[in-house]
C-alpha cells in the first residue's frame, strides 16, 4: 500500500454475493452475481426525474455508505449512529515499514457507537423492523468521510447477514428474528474502517479481512445456518477493501480476490487456492469483474491500472511473471506478452492484456455485455473491449461534473452514475458514447444504488429514495417518511 493512503471507504467496497435469488431481487452489492447489471426487467428509465418519479423516500438515522439490498418485497440497509466521546478509548496503534502510522483523516475510534441493521418496505417505504447488532466501543477508527456502517449486507431470500468488521457478524430472519452473531477477531483497517462485506455460497458466508501490514490478514467461511467457523485461511496482503466476486468456469466456482500483493482465486467450498498473480501494486478497492474466460482487475491509486488473467489459470503463476512494463503513452493498452507468463499447460502469459489509464480511486468499474466501463474521480468515461484491452472510446464526459464514490450500476442498456453531490446521469451502453438525462436527489449520495425492474433505490445522506416508472399521482407513496431509524 502507498504510503500516502487517502482512501474513501464506502459501500463501493461493498459485497458481490453469488446466489440464489428472485430474477427482480437485488440481494447484495451490485446486484445477484456482483456485476453491477440487473439481468432482467426494463431497467431505470432513461427520463429519471425526482419530481415525476419519486416514489417514496424514507428518512435514515445515523451514516450508512452500505448499499440498499432489496429480495421479496423487503429493503436491508445498515446505519450507524455516533455517541459521546468515551474516556480512555481509542485506537490501536498502526505502521508501515516497521514506522508508527496514523492517517490525518482517521478519527471516531474514541466515541462510543451504535450500529443497526433495518427492513424497509420496499413498496411504500414502510419500517418493518429494526435491531441494534452492536453499541458500545469500537476497535479502531474510520476515514472521516466515510462510515462504520459500509459494507453492504446480502441475504438468501431467508436470512439477512449484516458485518461490521471487528465489531461482528449478525444474521437475522428477513423478518427480523435475531439468529445468531460471531465476533470474528479485531481488524486493524489503517484507521479508516472497513469496506469489505460477506459473500454468499452454498451455505457459506465469506468473509476477507485484510488488515494493516496483512500479518493478520485472513479470509474465513462461516456456517450462514450457525455462524460457526467452517474453514479459515491467512494471506499475505496488507489492507484492502475491495469485496471478492463468485464466478463459475468450467464446472469449478472460484472466489477472486485483489489486493496489493497478489491477485488470488480461492475454492469457496474450502478455501483453498486455485491460482494467484502478482496484484495491483496499488490500494484495492475495486470488485473484480469477468467475461467469458478472463477475470479483470482494476484500481486507480495511486496509479491507474486496468487487467485480465485467464480463469483456466492454476497455481502460483507469480514465478514466471516478467518485470511489470513502465507506463506507455498512447491508449495505454499493452498486447499479449507484456505482462507476464504463466504455468498454464498451454504456456501462456498470466496477464491477456494491461491498460493503464481512466481509473479512478474509489468507485468500481463496471462490465456490461462485453464492453469495460472504467471511470476516474471525475466521472469521465473510458470503454474497452473486455476481452481484448483495445480501447473502443475515451473521454467519455457527463452532463454532471462533480467526485465520485459510488459505483456504476446498469440495467436495460443503461449505465447509472452518481456523484457525492446526489446528481446522476444515464448513459446508454454500447461502443458510442450517448448520455441519456440527468436529474439529482438533493443530498450528498455515497453508496452504490440498487435496480429492481424499473425501480431504482439511491442511498443519500439523510434518505432512502425509490425511483420509479409511476408519477407521483399513481406512486403507492410519496414525500418523506420519518419513521424509520
């Protein structure tokens, strides 16, 4: 990791559960598979506007930059409320390179804290139910822009898994019936919190917790029926908060990871590595993303970086990289053979293709029928042909100028951005660059947004919006409701 860590840390660094679920269900962090694509329904309209298409909004208690997850008619989100300085508390201590470290934007770890986990209706904007998972003390501190309720929680359609870093896991009936609760160990995230939420498969419920220097640094599997431990394993990657995506490639699931170090495919039925690569030299936040037979990583601090490795990949492949290629100018695009080779049976290099422009620092790129969306701080666009690396459009600009910390959604050709100052714009998605509208929800907005059919739930500061296809004069409820936490 940089010594110069500015890190955001949001819901963009949220989840991707791999599930079963409802084809309109949005059960975790961008989404049932973790692209960021709703699969079916319409998708938002291209004409979004707050005034014909506000549904409801529901006011939220306390800082949350988790996504809204949404399954059978049920919206999960988490929040957390700041308390009064507690006497004594504080911190632990943090280094690099064997230095005492603290970040200057580090701060909160002496305040006592509440988190929550809440149901809304997703129809009306209703509060179904709410439960304090945790209040008291907290183990470390959190960027100040950011949250101790980040990671984003995911469910199976039956129970609800909220995380909290070093402050737990809870699970809860979708209907709000506690189930159990696991304190996984203490995480030191370099003051600036966790971003990191569980991934669901076959049971299991993963979670990655990397820390500080990654001497600690570990991914561990509970049972999602107990909450017991099922299998855990160390890594050797210092911090990240990027969240693992679920593929399936040739009969065999792998659970992909970034991070700094390396780059790691694990077995999700019992942790155990499939294939690793040299990472991202670069702070991990993005989730990864796939197409076809490529995995493609990316980040953007604090330098650009976008790649692919073969899925069919095995083993430790680090051994026969070549030296990382220095940036080129030009459409930073670097050809087969450049980036490394690997011990794949055919002997072909690790990295299919390297691209090292258009990344930003914090929100996720997006992957929508082939084509790579890539954006930087600033919201302009970059689009590559996944499969190949060449770019297809740069410079891609939006009607909305502004930083940007939640990640792209997409659904029904459709490409969703939205900056911290709650504007958004659409964009169609395809090889030419065509912006469709904007409109804006009045209040900062950090975390990713949720698409079911053609309804679209943002995340602000102080509200839970849903936008949808019905005026306000057809919507099943409309203005700001005050009952919810």
């Amino acid at each position: 990791m940089s010594k110069s860590l500015h890190l955001l840390l949001t819901a963009t660094f949220a989840a991707a559960p791999a599930i079963a679920a409802e084809s309109n269900d949005w059960p975790g962090f961008r989404g049932t598979d973790g692209s960021g694509i709703a699969r079916s329904g319409p998708g938002p309209a291209a004409d979004l506007d707050l005034d014909r298409h506000l549904l409801w909004k529901a006011k939220i208690e306390g800082r949350g930059h988790s996504s809204p997850v949404v399954s059978d008619g049920k919206v999960f989100l988490t929040t957390a409320i700041v308390g009064d300085v507690i006497p004594g508390a504080g911190p632990p201590e943090h280094s690099f390179g064997g230095q005492p470290f603290r970040h200057p934007q580090a701060t909160d770890g002496n305040r006592h804290h509440t988190m929550r986990v809440i149901a809304l209706d997703a129809e009306q904007g209703d509060l179904l139910w709410s439960h304090t998972a945790y209040a008291g003390r907290v183990y470390d501190d959190r960027h100040s822009d950011s949250s101790y309720a980040s990671p984003t929680p995911v469910t199976d359609g039956e129970r609800v898994y909220a995380y909290f870093g070093s402050e737990g896991v809870y699970a809860y009936t979708v209907d709000g019936e506690p189930v159990w609760e696991n304190d996984i160990g203490d995480i030191k995230t370099v003051g600036l919190g966790v971003g990191t939420s569980p991934v669901l498969h076959d049971g299991l419920l993963i979670i990655l917790a990397d820390e500080d220097s990654g001497d600690d640094s570990f991914i561990v599997a509970l049972d999602a029926a107990t909450g017991e431990e099922v299998w855990k394993r160390g890594r050797a990657v210092q911090a990240s908060w990027a969240t693992p995506v679920l593929v399936e490639h040739d009969g065999q699931k792998q659970l992909l990871t970034s991070g700094y170090e390396f780059v790691i495919a694990y077995d999700p039925a019992d942790g155990n590595e499939l294939w690793r690569a040299t990472g991202l030299q670069n702070n991990a936040i993005h989730i990864p993303m796939t197409v076809d037979d490529l995995a493609v990583f990316t980040s953007g601090y604090p330098g650009k970086i976008a790649f692919a490795i073969r899925l069919d990949s095995r083993g430790d492949l680090t051994s026969h990289e070549v030296p990382a290629v220095e940036d080129q100018p030009g459409d930073g695009a670097l050809p087969d053979g450049t980036a490394g080779r690997s011990d794949r049976p055919d002997g072909s290099d690790a990295r299919v293709w390297t691209y090292r422009k258009g990344t930003g620092y914090v929100p996720s790129n997006l992957l929508y029928d082939g084509l790579l969306y890539l954006t930087n701080d600033g919201g302009v666009i970059t689009c590559l042909d996944a499969r190949t690396g060449e770019v297809v459009y740069e410079g891609g600009r939006l009607p909305i100028r502004g930083r940007y910390s939640a990640s792209m959604v997409g659904g029904g050709g459709r490409i969703l951005m939205v900056n911290t100052d709650g504007d958004a714009a659409l964009f169609r998605a395809g090889r030419e660059h065509e912006v469709l509208g904007s409109f804006s929800v009045g209040e900062s907005v950090w975390a990713t947004p949720a698409i079911v059919g053609d309804r679209l739930y943002i995340r602000g500061s102080e509200h839970l919006f849903a936008l949808g296809s019905a005026s306000k004069e057809g919507a099943t409820a409309t203005g700001s409701r005050s009952d919810a936490p």
